[in-house]
C-alpha cells in the first residue's frame, strides 16, 4: 500500500507544477500583450541618467523613405537625414511606366546596387541599401524605351 501512497503524492505534485506553470505563462502572455503606461515604467529601468527600454518595447522608426522623381518639382537632391544603417525607398516616377525599360538605383558612396520591384499600384520599391557613415549619394537612373535617359540624385546623411 505504501508505495501506492508514494505514487499519488508524486502524481499530485506533478500537477501542481504544471498547473502553476500554465498559470504563470497566461499572466505573462497577457502582461506581454498589453500597452500600458505601468508596463513601460515597470520595464525601463533608469541607468546612469537614461531610460533602458527592451527593442521590443521601443519606438520602431521606419526603415523606408517615400520620393517622387522625375516630377516637376521634385527636388530630391536636398539632403536627408537618416538615423538607421539601411534605408528602403518607396518611389513614383512621374512619368508613364509603361515607356520604362530599365531602372538602377546606386548609392555612389559605397557601390550597392538596390534591386528595384514594381508595385501593383505602379510605384516602386527598392531592397534595404546600406548606408556609409556621413553623406550618401544616390543615383537613379531611369532608361526609357526609346532610349532616353533620365537621371536624378538623392543625398542621405547618415547620423548616429
């Protein structure tokens, strides 16, 4: 009989854990899960004069710029500034694109060549460039079917 009693007990504690432990993870999915001021005061921790928060708790800037080129007063050679390392830019081109047949977008700082994707809309969309410390020149060019070819420059001020 004893080692009967022995099993029960061992039983019982195996379900007490497991049900602690369910217990804890649906209170921690749903602290996780929720955006309250009490969470981030909780969470951020103050360290030698500034606020430590967790990347999945901050603020996500975008890694995108949207541009107009080739319109009538697009003046994309102004400098940018930029906070991130990459950079993905969503463009229109203001001209028909169905006259387009060839498309390259540079950054002349560093050599990359973005791959360009059309969208449904007809804009488009490059790939993530890396960006170089400083200033990054960028240089779209834009090859029309009768073979014209239109150029336009973009300056990115990388800061960190």
């Amino acid at each position: 009989m004893k080692p009967k009693t022995k099993t029960k007990t061992k039983n019982s504690y195996i379900l007490i854990f497991f049900v602690a432990i369910s217990s804890l993870t649906l209170l921690l999915v749903e602290y996780f899960n929720s955006d309250s001021e009490i969470k981030q005061k909780l969470i951020s921790k103050k360290i030698s004069g500034t606020v430590r928060i967790p990347a999945s708790l901050r603020e996500i800037k975008p890694l995108y710029l949207n541009k107009e080129f080739f319109c009538k007063n697009s003046k994309n050679t102004i400098q940018n500034k930029w906070e991130q390392s990459i950079i993905m830019i969503n463009f229109k081109i203001c001209s028909d694109p169905e006259t387009l047949s060839h498309i390259t977008f540079e950054n002349l700082s560093n050599g990359f060549k973005a791959h360009i994707f059309k969208m449904e809309d007809g804009s488009f969309k490059t790939d993530y460039i890396q960006l170089d410390s400083n200033i990054n020149k960028l240089k779209l060019v834009v090859e029309k079917q009768d073979g014209q070819r239109l150029e336009e420059s973009l300056e990115i001020l990388l800061e960190q």
